[in-house]
C-alpha cells in the first residue's frame, strides 16, 4: 500500500469512529479525544523537529542554486526573474482570494472549539507595523532558530546564503554541501515519522471528529473545494498570460498544452511530464530549443506555482476555521516566506514537501499548526489539479522567456538539458 494510500485509511478511519463517538455518546466521546490527542501531538512534535533545520538548509541551498543558475546566461536570468514573479503573484492572490472566499461561509463553531483545544500553540504576536518591521531581522539568528521565529530565520538563512556567493569556491561548496547533508538528513527523520503518518493522522481526526462532530467533515469539504477553485483559477489566468504577455495564440498554445496537461494529470508528477513539454515546446508550439532546453528544467527545479496557492490557502483555512481574522501584516509574511521556500523544496518528495514547507508557513503567521497533518491527508485529492497548475505556470513561463528570445539568440555559457 502507498504512503497516500495508508495515509487516507487513517484519516478515513479516524472520521468515522469520530462521528460515531460524537453522534452515540458525546461524553464519552470527549473521553476517546483527550486519550487519544496525546499521541496526535506527539506525531506532530516528531514532524516539527525537522522544521528549523530544513527550512534553514532549504534556503540556503536555493539561494545558492539559484545564483548559480542565473550566472549561467541571459535566458536563465531572465527565467529566475519571472519565476520569482508568478510565484509572487500566485501568493498575493491567494492572500486576497482565500479569506475573501471563506469569509462567505460560516465556519462551524464545533469545529471552531476542537482546534482552539491546540490554541497553547499559537505564538504570542504584538501588534503594530513597527513591531512586524523589526522582527524581519533578528537580533539573534541563534534565538530565532530556538523560538521558531521562521521569518528572522529565513531572512538569516538569505544573508548567509547570498554570502557564500561570495566567497572562494571550494570553501564554498564545502559549507553548501553541509547544508545539504542537514536537508538530506532532515528529509530521512521526516520519512520515518511520515511512516507512522497513518497511526499519527487517525489519532488527531478522531479527537477533532469527536469533539465536532460531522462539521470537520464538511470543513475538509470546503478545503478541498477551495483549493480546486484556486489551482483552476491560476490555470486559467496563466494560459491568459502566455497569451498576452507571452504573445501566443490562444488555440496554438492550447494545442501544444493540452497533451502535457493530460500526461501531468495522468502522472501527477512535473518531473515526468517534463518529456512531454520539451516535445510539445519544439514540435508544437516552436520555441527555440536552445530556450526549452534550458528553462523548462529549470522550472521544474526551481518552479512550483501551485505551491504559494496552497501555503496561504491552507493557512487561510485554518484562521477561518478557528474564527481568527487574519491582519495584513500575517498576510504580507505568509506571501514572502512562501515564495522563499517554495523555491528551495520542489524537489522534496510526496508528503515530506507538504509538512516542511506549509508547517513554516503556518508557523510564521502565527497559526496552529495541528490542524495541518489532517490537510495533509486530503490534499492528496486536488493533487491533480495542483499538478496540471505546475506544468501549465512551467510552460507559460517558457513561453514569456521565448517572446523575449529570438529563435538564433545564443548565450554563453548555456546548455540544453
């Protein structure tokens, strides 16, 4: 059986006794819940060990792959600039579109109670613009790492990384290839416990379903539904950029998108539809394969554009869902810190890329972060649009490099993958 597979047994089975529990004996429903809520939380302080660490090796592993890339030529610099932008974009959409969306719905007070059971875990935040601005740089790189102030954190991990750049190579790649043994190491912790992932999920949806009964059912319903809106939404507007900023016709781009949308659905990996676009890229739609041969690879490194969506779609949920109305500052960090660490994790594999890049995420803007294993289990649903969304921002952002390239344009220093 899969991870996804064992995955979604736990949190099927957990539904189920949990709605049982509430709807035949409520007391002694509350009874099951606090037993068994120790154990949740025990498979979510496993999962948020890593978290520092990684989001520290992350970033500056990006930072520096990144630099490298971008020094490898105009068409490469080029790329990273507008994959900083549409993943900017995608985050600030989402910031305004997911509560302005939720806000429309009335969330369950039953579902509301069972996660302010974990209200301990919210940071203490202090208001005010002046306070906001000053916590971006810490006084202590070392105290924000202990604290789990991930904002200060990452902005460290920027500094320091963008500071390798610049020193001699060698010791260079020795400190980055450190890092990446941190990651690498992380990654293998978050796989054994993603291992007990079905034990650990059953334990925390029975607590929740039990205290709130069918309402966190129908939560998760509006969850997903939300997240299908948003990924269909960004799909829609790419197609519209490459159009128009890209300067494709709408049925000759489709024609050479439709066949990679339908192989990245079937598969629902960017790494193996990448094939697929290179071929659709040249043949199809005739962009120069000096310019496909480059970007696209690089985007399905450095590029996931469904990833911002789903950080703050996920975060926005849970203030909804917990009756917390999100400030513009939450917001503003919940956009930067995304598009910061979905450049340094696309190529973290299956679950492992939900926990250590939403839980960050979540984290910094100040919200609980148990609800976030349960969403895991269900994300595995909208999965196929996520996938579709990623392949169809990579060949947009092919297309916006390519009607700035000329056909003979050559760059030194550039390569064809």
């Amino acid at each position: 059986m899969s991870t996804t597979a064992r995955v979604l047994t736990g949190l099927v089975a957990g539904i189920v006794l949990g709605i049982l529990l509430a709807w035949t004996d409520p007391a002694l429903a509350h009874t099951v819940a606090s037993i068994v809520e120790p154990f949740g939380k025990l498979w979510i302080n496993a999962l948020q060990m890593t978290v520092v660490p990684l989001v520290l090796s992350l970033v500056i592993i990006g930072v520096n792959q990144a630099t490298d890339v971008a020094q490898s030529g105009r068409v490469a610099r080029r790329a990273i600039i507008i994959f900083l932008v549409l993943l900017t974009a995608a985050a600030a959409m989402t910031a305004v579109l997911a509560p302005l969306a939720l806000s429309m719905l009335q969330p369950d007070p039953a579902v509301a109670a069972a996660l302010r059971g974990h209200e301990a875990e919210l940071p203490q935040t202090t208001g005010g613009w002046a306070n906001a601005l000053t916590a971006i740089i810490p006084s202590n790189a070392v105290g924000a790492a202990a604290a789990g102030a991930m904002l200060p954190l990452v902005t460290f991990a920027l500094f320091f990384g963008f500071a390798l750049t610049r020193i001699e190579p060698t010791r260079r790649a020795q400190v980055v290839g450190f890092f990446q043994a941190i990651s690498d190491a992380m990654i293998v912790i978050v796989r054994w416990v993603l291992w007990v992932a079905p034990v650990g999920i059953f334990a925390l949806v029975l607590a929740l379903t039990a205290r709130s009964g069918i309402g966190m059912l129908q939560a998760l319903g509006i969850y997903i539904l939300l997240e299908c809106a948003l990924y269909l939404l960004a799909t829609v507007l790419l197609i519209g950029l490459a159009v128009i900023a890209g300067r494709q016709r709408l049925g000759h781009f489709m024609s050479g998108l439709a066949p990679v949308q339908a192989v990245a659905a079937s598969t629902q990996s960017s790494l193996a539809t990448l094939p697929a676009m290179l071929e659709s890229s040249e043949r199809r739609l005739g962009f120069p394969q000096s310019v496909s041969g480059l970007v696209l690879p690089m985007a399905v490194s450095l590029f996931r554009i469904t990833s911002p969506i789903q950080y703050i779609a996920s975060a926005s949920f849970i203030a909804w869902a917990m009756g917390i109305d999100l400030t513009a500052a939450q917001l503003a960090t919940g956009v930067a810190l995304s598009v910061l660490v979905s450049m340094g994790s696309v190529g973290l594999p299956g679950q492992a890329i939900f926990i250590a890049t939403n839980l960050p995420v979540t984290q910094a803007m100040g919200l609980p972060i148990a609800p976030l294993p349960v969403l895991m289990a269900v994300d595995a649903i909208p999965d196929v649009l996520a996938t579709v969304g990623n392949v169809t921002g990579d060949m947009t952002a092919n297309a916006l490099v390519a009607s700035r390239s000329t056909g003979n344009e050559t760059v030194s220093g550039e390569t064809t993958a």
